[in-house]
C-alpha cells in the first residue's frame, strides 16, 4: 500500500507535535516552572489535582460534577456517558404525563474544579404533530435550572465529604 505525499506530511507533523509535547518549559529550567502548570500535566489535561479539587482519581472531570449530573438527569435514559471526556448523553425522554413532547439532554464537564463554569447543559425538545417529530426550541431558562440543580447538587456532595 503507497501512501501519498499529504499522508506522509501529516504523520511527520503529528510526531514532531507529539516528540515537543515533553518540552513544557520549552527554554526553562523545570525549577522556574509555577505549581499551576506543573498541576496541568501532560498536554494541560491533568496531573496532580489537591484531592479536594477531583475527590476521585479513576475519571478526567470533577467527580462531584459528575455524580451531581448523574443524579439529576437520573430519570432520562443514557445513551452515552465518557468519565474521562466529561460528556454525558441521555436519549429522548417523554414525561408520562405530556407524552406528546420529548427531550433529550447533553452535558458537558468541562474542568476538574468545582466551578459553575465548569458545567454546560445542551437540551433538545422534539413535539409529536401529526404522528412526526418535529424539532422545537427549549427555554434557555429550562437549561440554566438543569445546570443550578447539578451545581446545587456537586455542592451537596461536596459538602458531605467534607471532614
């Protein structure tokens, strides 16, 4: 199998990317590097967090964040959920008591601190006209009383771990 002139250009950037990525301080002693990019390891996507800050090592976002979003959408089935990415995706829900609308949910953890900008919640509403789904629009209220009820909730959890 030949590989063309563009292939061969992209894997030779990926591996100079990937071989710099041990440069950090690129010129820097490692002595003059400060704690917060220290903390950012590798790629500045980790690394050592204070365990107050992640409460769990074994996933890449905020753990309270996490549970917190779990709980909340707890009654919406998963279609989807990465710990490591922080991206949770339920399928359509239909309450029992409006069964002629739908939604579904997706929500982004998008740091390892417990931070209200650490959270974003995307909500997707379909209506049944006519034995068809149609796409209607979602308050931005409803989402911002999603993202409060997760964050209400991480603190809850937070707070419960507190020694």
């Amino acid at each position: 199998m030949t590989m063309t002139k563009k292939a061969v250009w992209v894997m030779a950037a990926a591996a100079m990317s990937l071989s710099l990525v041990g440069c950090t301080s690129f010129g820097k002693k490692d002595s003059t590097l400060d704690a917060s990019a220290e903390s950012k390891g590798f790629l500045g996507l980790g690394g050592k967090k204070p365990a107050s800050e992640t409460a769990d090592a074994t996933i890449g976002v905020n753990a309270y964040l996490w549970r917190a979003s779990l709980d909340t959408i707890s009654f919406m089935p998963l279609a989807s959920a990465d710990p490591w990415g922080g991206i949770i995706i339920t399928d359509w829900y239909a309450n029992p008591e409006k069964p002629d609308e739908r939604f579904k949910a997706t929500i982004y953890i998008l740091d390892t601190r417990l931070r209200a900008d650490a959270l974003n919640v995307s909500l997707y509403k379909q209506t049944n006209t006519g034995g068809q789904w149609v796409d209607a629009t979602v308050s931005a209220q409803t989402q911002i009383d999603i993202e409060n009820a997760i964050l209400t909730r991480a603190r809850q959890l937070r707070l419960s771990n507190v020694k």
